[in-house]
C-alpha cells in the first residue's frame, strides 16, 4: 500500500517525436505501450526540454559545441510539429478505498494533453503554471499505470532576423514563456523554444483531506526580540462527507550533533464541509529572539522546519506539508543622498553587490546538484543578490533552497522585457502578452510558490520595461504590503495595531513590487535607459565621480573569456584560432575575432577610441593558451575594479550594484564568472576579494589605500600593511598603518600609496595589502596588484615569465567515498621572510558570517525519504572524512630566482586508463577557497579544495601560473 507523501517522476521516461507515432494517446497508454527506447522512441529528458532529448540521444548534434546549432533546424523552419513531443513513463500506485491520487507537473511549456490509463486531461497553456489532476478514478489498482503526455511548443515561436537580435522577431512575447529562445547579444536561438516537461513531475497520495499553499510569514517587534510566525492554509475536502480535521502546526531547529528542539508545536480542529475549499489561519506562534536568517556576508543562515499534518477523524494522517523558513525582514526604499533603492535585511543597511542570473543551462537540465553548485558559487564570490532576469525564468524551488541556504537575495522579475514587450527594434508586444488573464494567473500561481523561501527579496515587473497598465495595476493590488511591513510600520507593538488581517492571508504582503528593472530607486529611476555598460572599461575609471550617475545600477558588464581548456572542449580546431589585432589610425586596437567565437558572442578585451587593448598591454598573445592566460589577468583586475570602485563609494554615491552577468546558460564568451562547463575564470576570484564583508583596497583614481566595512560592528586595534615587490624580489616601499578603528558600515581612506611617486619607481611593480587583527597578526583581507606608472604597461612581464621561482607545496587529503577535500600549502622559497613581515604565513581570521567552505556548511539531507528530510530536519552535515594512506605530501617546485610567484591557479583533473589525447580531463566543479593568487618571496598560503569524482576516476591537482605556463606542475 502507498503511503502518503509525494513520488517524483525523474527516470524511466520515453519520448518520440509525434510525427513519427501513428498511435493515439489513448492506444499508447492502453493497448499499445512504448516497450523501450527503440525508433521512434527514445530515452527522455525529464526535467528537460525536447531538444535536451534530442542531444542526449545524438539526433542533433550538441547546439554549444562551435557552430553545431546552426545544423539544427529552427522551429521556425520545420513547423512547430517537428518539436511536438510525446513523452511516456510507467509507475506502480495501488491505493486503499479512501486514498487520492494527484498527478502534478509543476511546469511544461508550452500545453499538453495528458493520458493516462486512456483517459485524457489537458494541462491549458502557461509556461510557468503548475498542473494538478486527481487521477484516483482512473488508476490501475493492480497493475502498472501508463502515462503518455503529448507536449506542444509555444503558440508563437517567432523566426530569426538574418541581424539576429534581441528576442529575435519577438513574437515569443505574445506568450507567457521565456524570451531569450529568440537569440540575444549573449545567446544564440534556441531551437525548440524550450519545449518540454521542464520541471518536476510527481505524485502525491492524500487522504481525504489535502494541504494546498501554506503561507509562511514571520513579524517582529521590540528591536527583533519578540516575533511572530503567521501560517494561513487553504484545504481541500475530497471526500462527500464532513471531515472533522485535526491540524498540527510543528516548529523545529535542529542544534549541533543532529539534535533536533522542538519550537512550538500546536493542534487546531477544523471542519471542512464536503467538496469544499477552505481557507484556515492559525494562532500566531510567538518566538522571544529567534536566530534570525542574514543575506551572504552579515550573519548566519539560521533556517527553522515548519510542518503541518492534517488527521481526520476516523481515517488518521490524511496530508502532510513542510518547509524551510527564515526569520528575516526586508525592507527597502529610495535613499535620499544617493537616489538608490536601499535595502535593509532586520533593519541593518545591505550594500548589494550582485549579479545578474538567466538560467542555469539553455536546454533546462535542471537539477538540484547543478543549482547547488550554482549558488554555492555566489556565494563564493561574497556577492549577496542575484536577479533573476524577467527574459528568464521564474526560477524554481531548488534555486531558491539553495539561494536560502547560501545567503543569496533574490530579485524575482516576471516575463516582461524592454526588447519584446514594446521597446525593442522593431517595436513589437506594446501590450504584452495577448493573454493578460493568463499572465496574470501564471504571477500568482508563481508568488504562491516561491513566497516561502526567505531569500526572495522583491517582485520586478520587468526587465527595462513595465507590465501593461492593467497587468501592472493588477501586480500592483496583488502584492501590497501588509501595513506592518510598510516603511513606516516601525514603531507598531503588535500585528493588531496595524491591520485586522493576518500577513499570512495575503498574497504576499512581505516583499514590495517594483514595476520595472529602471525605476524606482534603479538605474534613474524614471525608466530611461541609464543601465550598463557592457564591455571592457579601463579600471580606474570605475572610481571616477562621473562613472555613473545613479544610486544602483541594475546592469554594468564587462567581458568573460573562459580558459583555454574550456574553447578546446567547446570547439572544433578552427575555433582556437585567437583574434586579429588590428592596429588602427588614432593608436587603438580592434580585435577582429574568428566566425566560431563571433558566433559565440565574442566581447573584445577593447574599445577602440575609450580602452586600449587590455590584453596587448602584455604583449600580443602568440597562441590561444597565452591570449587565454592574458585574458584572466584582465578579467581579474576588470571586475576587482568594477566592484572596489562602487564600494569606494558606498552609501556616499552608491546604494548597489548588480553585474550583468554572473554566468552562462550557453557556451558563450562575454559577461560571465565561470562557463557553462563549470570552470572558474580569473574575474571570479577577482569578484570574491572585492566583495569581501570587511576589505582593504587601492583606490586607482586616488592611489588612496581604503578600508570598506560593510559589518555593523566597529573592527578595533588592526592594522594595515603596504608592501611594493618589484621584478627582482626585491621590497622598495613598505608601510604599516598600526591601530586603527573602522566604523561599522564605512568606507575610511587611510593613506596615499606614495611609491608611484617615490624616487626612481619601476615602470611595473606588485603591490600587496593585508589588513589584520594587531592582537594575533590574524588577516582579514589580503589583496594583491599588479601595478604600472601612469601611461605604461605590462609588458615587462613578459620576460618575467622565464623567471624561475621555488615553490614548496604541502598537501593533506581526505576523502569520503567520492567526496575528496584537499588543504594545500603553497610557499615561495626564493627568499627566507623577512623577520619583520609578521604576516607572511597569512594565517586568515575566521569569518563567522559565513562557513566559507563545504566542511562545516549547511547541506539539505538526501536519501529514501529526501521529501520528508527535505520539508523536515535540515542537518549541519560535519563530514566525517576518512584521512587517506600517505595523505600528506611535500612537493617542490625547483627555481633559483628571486621574486613574485605571480598568477598561480590550481586545477584539478581524472587520471584515467582509457584516456584519449586531446580529451578534456578536468574534474568540474570544484571549489576553490582562493585561486589566480600570487606569493611575494618567503610568503606562504593555504588554499582549500573540494570536489566530487566520478567513478573510476584517480584525481590529480595541477599548479599553474604565469612562471608556470609552460607545462602543469602535478602536485598531487
């Protein structure tokens, strides 16, 4: 017998394209079944697309492969037949007499035709709608239930301008689906128009009665010491008969050790008339000084389990909920000094620094290991915001679990864009969609889904575009705040002061609604478009006073060339080719790229006229490897810059700024911390010492040193120490700026890093920052530059390549499983420390704000139950590592030259038997606590890694870096 719960429906999928079947949905699921993956069947994707379906099983070729997707045929030409798919699944369900069955697809794009058992049900259009069919009458008691679901693509897929474009033709806006399908500057069109079972399908058995859409909402009072939890439920009585319902609200945490304390736990009776919907509020349940939920970078991601159970008398458990939850309050408005929009997270300042986020993989492969990674990246790079861009999706609950587990806000936006909704070129969709209603339906079904999750922090109604009037009006009601959560609630003493209605029967009521990505406190705020820019920029521009004129910045991008490995794995030979550097009349550079990376939109390292070369500053690459190895150089100053130059003015100029944009769902080449691949670039770790909470910086308007903290606490008795190493190892500038205190939330100039202007200065010179605790010679930031005078350039590092710098390298393993967790110890040998440099060894503060890496995070339990975990316990998973044989090994690295070990990264890499040359063998993901570092002589470094292997796979780590270039240095 089934017990109550849910079963997701992830493995065993069939599909075929519907063309090619001559059966009905009824002879298919009846008569006539599918045995296997045999013409024209074939193994599907689900979750996933048609065209995911089709790569995997090589009947296209893969579209982010070089030109590979210009041979698969676009929708537009074959007819929206050819990607109108059946899919078909098997599942065993026997219920007892008073049991329910719900056959949920959370969403499909665009509508569908559903049988099963030979009954039809049609799930109506709406990409971003979720589908629930009882399904209890039809069942097969005894016997396997067959499932068939003829998937149709969009109404309107549009066709492709031969100029390419924004949204293409932009018919794709006359439906409620994603936009970007079309082509943008940073994609190529997607051929199927992400046709599909694209999220989670499952079943749940019920009893009679069913839970549906809790509302989690936490108030606070008295300086956050008192809060409330608000729960409102709606219920569902299935049955002909009155059910006399017990309902349980249960509030758990659990400590240290897995040991879980229960919070509160209260039982209501409830009567529910028969085939009714109902709607029940609890009692608020009050918690005296809750740990509170804090965004990446200000505090702990304190998480509670909240369940509900319903019991109906004389039938027992009849339905069962859970859910993660987070106090927290946000909050946010235009700030008068800067014009920004302002957010406060339980009443403390949030200066954002945030990226800009399409989608995890263009062909929808979603899944709950990728969007981990994803995120978990994030908040690697100390950034606190993520916008989830309105061309996008409305991203689903595994981004936000993870996003709530890792401290990232989210800006929610709907699917309006400035391009296909009325701005674009031609103007196309001035009123929208043609299915207002449908919009609108797909919005709230959209905020029901998603408004539990405390990193959601505000509803958007569209990219540099607003809603139509009355989608926006209808936004507008739908989403207002609850009165205790308007701005100047502040002072109330109880929920009653304020409003007779629970926060939990809104909507929402918690986030407020912004019309669009440019106004209110974005960009100017009146909708102009006064985002960007997006292409390579000189890096001290970024601290100018006329850089940008407004108070948060929703979009300013830059370039994203991957490393090499990752263009050999994502192109055929012709593809490595690097650009022509052509030398233009007024002195500037224009990089003409290949047709492959031109294809994969290709943003040049120059602005001919604005920005020279920023690679040619180093010399002309000879090869893709050198053009690759130059690019992260430029990609590591370029968004260090751009993040140190707005936080350089933080809350005097600035309230905010998000970079579009943090990644790819596609193997393109521009605005991107790391490729689709997985694989970090060089602006990444960039991105991650820039956003540091507490951060000492070189002002490169000014060459004043600063020191940001964004912590609302005062860091007392530190102090700050400059060093300058030139080509030859040696250290003609030496500073320490000794007891200082830093106000909470400021940013403080210290002082002119003078060397520049010193006697005889080398034309390029390193210089290195750390800002540390006087008591314990602890750091607290540590930021290294390479630097040169006014009007020259790099290319004195050239010949610095072939300098040859000792190394010792000391590693510990350990490893569970697959799981392997890697400390390294890097030093640079070529000269002993000098005995007054006190903090060489770089032993690093500890951040109490966040568990930096995986050995001590908060991870989501998965197993047989993983429902139940996933909605119950949430465990602070210590891993117990079991050391390996000879874990600890001391690896040198010979040289007899004096100076900066510059520019070292580490990669990791499978040792295989059946390796074939030229395959890629990079183990991906794998994070790094720092990487692209360099050492000044003497100095040393730890640097923590952590991956998982597939099977069968020895791993090997390889050290890199600019003395490094020619061949890896196998460390382990």
């Amino acid at each position: 017998m089934v017990e109550i719960g849910k079963t997701v429906l992830d493995s065993g999928w069939l599909a075929a394209r519907s063309t090619k079947v001559e059966l009905t949905g009824t002879q298919l699921t009846t008569t006539h079944p599918p045995t296997g993956p045999t013409s024209p069947w074939m193994e599907a994707v689900v979750p996933g697309t048609v065209l995911a379906t089709l790569v995997k099983n090589k009947v296209v070729a893969d579209p982010f492969y070089g030109l590979e997707n210009e041979t698969i045929i676009d929708i537009a030409d074959s007819g929206r037949e050819n990607y109108t798919f059946w899919f078909f699944t098997k599942f065993q369900c026997k219920l007892s007499g008073t049991r329910h069955l719900d056959l949920n697809f959370r969403a499909i794009n665009y509508s569908a035709e559903v049988y099963l058992n030979g009954h039809k049900k049609v799930l109506p259009k709406g990409m971003f709608r979720r589908h629930s069919l009882d399904v209890t009458d039809i069942l097969n008691p005894d016997d396997a239930n067959l499932l068939a679901v003829l998937v149709h693509p969009p109404d309107h897929p549009g066709s492709i301008p031969p100029e390419g474009g924004q949204g293409g033709d932009h018919e794709i806006g006359k439906d409620v689906a994603t936009q970007y399908v079309e082509g943008w500057d940073w994609i190529a069109p997607v051929r199927d128009r992400n046709t599909g079972i694209w999220d989670e399908v499952s079943i749940s058995v019920t009893g009679p009665v069913k839970i549906i859409d809790p509302h989690l909402v936490s108030t606070f009072f008295d300086q956050f010491n008192r809060a409330y939890l608000h729960v409102t439920t709606e219920l569902e009585n299935k049955s002909a008969w009155i059910a006399e319902c017990s309902l349980n609200l249960q509030v758990t945490t659990e400590l240290e050790g897995g040991i879980c304390l229960m919070e509160h736990l209260q039982t209501q009776h409830v009567s529910v008339p028969p085939r009714a919907h109902i709607q029940y509020t609890f009692p608020q349940l009050f918690f005296y000084e809750p740990n509170l939920w804090w965004p990446n970078g200000m505090g702990k991601q304190s998480l509670y389990n909240v369940n509900i159970t319903v019991d109906v008398k004389g039938y027992g458990e009849s339905d069962s909920w859970g859910h993660l939850f987070g106090f927290r309050k946000i909050e946010s408005h235009i700030d008068s000094a800067t014009g920004g929009r302002l957010f406060k997270v339980n009443g403390q300042p949030v200066f954002i620094r945030g990226g800009n986020w399409i989608l995890s993989d263009c062909l929808l492969r979603l899944s709950k290991e990728r969007y981990k990674t994803d995120i978990k990246f994030h908040a690697d790079m100390n950034l606190n915001m993520i916008r989830c861009w309105g061309g996008g999706l409305a991203e689903r609950p595994d981004f936000y679990h993870y996003c709530d587990v890792y401290g990232l806000l989210v800006w929610q936006e709907f699917w309006i864009t400035g391009d296909v909704d009325g701005r674009g070129i031609p103007v196309s969709n001035p009123d929208g969609p043609l299915d207002h209603d449908l919009f609108m339906l797909c919005a709230r079904d959209t905020v029901k889904l998603l408004r539990n999750y405390p990193s959601l922090a505000l509803w958007v109604g569209g990219n540099e575009q607003v809603p139509p009037d009355d989608i926006n009006t209808a936004l507008k009601n739908d989403l207002k705040l609850h009165p205790l959560f308007e701005n100047h609630s502040v002072n109330a003493t109880s929920v009653e002061e304020l409003s007779t209605v629970d926060p939990s029967q809104y909507l929402d009521g918690t986030r407020i609604y912004i019309q669009g990505s440019m106004w209110d406190g974005f960009a100017n705020g009146k909708g102009d478009f006064t985002d960007g820019p997006y292409e390579i920029q000189n890096p001290e521009d970024f601290f100018e006073d006329d850089y940008y004129k407004y108070g948060f910045n929703p979009e300013v991008g830059s370039v994203g060339m991957p490393v090499a490995a990752t263009i050999r794995a994502t192109m055929p030979p012709e593809g490595w080719k690097i650009p022509l550097f052509k030398k233009l009349p007024n002195g500037y550079t224009e990089e003409v790229p290949n047709p492959i990376w031109e294809y994969h939109k290709y943003i040049p390292y120059s602005k001919p006229g604005k920005v020279h070369d920023q690679i040619e500053l180093y010399g002309i690459p000879k090869d893709l490897d050198d053009f690759c190895l130059k690019a992260q150089l430029v990609n590591y100053i370029q968004y260090r810059a751009l993040l140190e130059g707005w936080t350089s003015r933080m809350w005097s100029k600035y309230t905010g700024v998000l970079i579009w944009k943090t990644q790819n769902p596609w193997s393109g080449l521009r605005g991107q911390f790391y490729d689709h691949l997985l694989d970090q670039t060089a602006g990444f770790y960039g991105c991650r010492c820039a956003a540091e909470p507490i951060h000492v910086q070189l002002n490169l308007a000014s060459y004043f040193i600063e020191v940001v903290n964004t912590m609302s606490e005062e860091l007392s008795n530190v102090a700050i120490e400059a060093s300058v190493w030139d080509l030859e190892g040696a250290c003609p500038y030496y500073k320490v700026f000794d007891k200082l205190s830093l106000p909470p939330k400021k940013v403080v100039s210290i002082s002119e890093m003078k060397y520049p202007k010193s006697k005889n200065p080398k034309p390029v010179y390193f210089l290195l920052l750390k800002l540390y605790h006087m008591s314990d010679y602890s750091i607290i930031s540590r930021n290294f530059y390479w630097l040169h005078l006014s009007g020259g350039d790099y290319k004195l590092l050239e010949p610095y390549q072939n300098k040859k710098i000792p190394l010792q390298i000391t590693s510990k393993t350990f490893m569970k499983g697959s799981s392997y967790e890697i400390e390294i110890n890097v030093q640079n040998k070529s000269k002993k420390p000098d005995p007054k440099i006190l903090t060489y060894k770089n032993n690093f503060a500890t951040r109490h704000d966040y568990d930096d890496f995986d050995m001590a995070s908060l991870e989501p339990i998965h197993d047989e139950t993983e429902e139940k975990q996933k909605a119950g316990l949430f465990q602070r998973l210590v891993r117990q590592f079991s050391r390996a044989a000879n874990s600890t090994r001391v690896a040198e690295i010979d040289g007899s030259d004096v100076g900066v070990a510059f520019f070292l990264h580490f990669s990791v890499h499978g040792s295989k038997t059946d390796h074939e040359e030229g395959e890629d063998t990079r183990i991906l993901p794998v994070h790094y606590s720092d990487n692209y570092f360099s050492l000044v002589p003497g100095e040393e470094m730890s640097i923590k890694i952590s991956f998982e292997i597939p099977r069968g796979v020895t791993p090997r780590v390889t050290l890199k870096g600019w003395n490094y270039h020619h061949e890896g240095h196998t460390v382990l």
